[in-house]
C-alpha cells in the first residue's frame, strides 16, 4: 500500500479581518470579522441591509441610517488557525 499525504485544505481563517462599521449619522459602532476584502464584505452588509428579512446584525441599523456615510475601517489584521481562535480575541 503506498502512503499519499492528504492535501491540506486552505486555512480561510489564515487572513482574518476585524473590521468596524461606522457613520457620522449615528454613535452606533458593528464590530465584525471577515476572511474576505473589505470591500466585499461592506457591499454585503449594505446588500443586507436593504434587505426585508431581519437579521441579528446590528450593521443595518448603522447603514440604514444614511448610506453615504457608512464605512467600514479595518481594526487588525489577524491570522487564525480557527474560529475557535477568533472567539478567544473578541472575548
């Protein structure tokens, strides 16, 4: 029997973003993580939050506000093993 080493799949954690989504039309701060650009990540969160189904994210509440003032500012860049790690940094 011949041994082949197994592929290591792709650590999506290895490039972790955490990120906070502000706007001058509000005091409220979303505080998130993404493996993803920021700027897909926002173009998500401003999709969701023209959405009629309601979500837990407190983003859309931010966003909704006015649209135009919305960003999303990076926090740290933070390489994971897991999202068990993740959790660890947010707590």
């Amino acid at each position: 029997m011949i041994d082949i080493p197994e592929e290591d799949p792709k650590n999506e954690f290895a490039e972790c973003k955490f990120y906070r989504i502000t706007s001058s039309a509000t005091d409220k701060v979303y505080v998130g993580h993404t493996t993803k650009s920021l700027e897909t990540r926002m173009k998500r969160h401003r999709e969701d939050s023209k959405s009629k189904v309601k979500r837990k994210c407190m983003s859309s509440e931010i966003i909704s506000v006015n649209p135009k003032k919305a960003k999303i500012e990076l926090i740290e860049e933070y390489p994971c093993t897991n999202i068990k790690n993740e959790r660890k940094i947010l707590d």
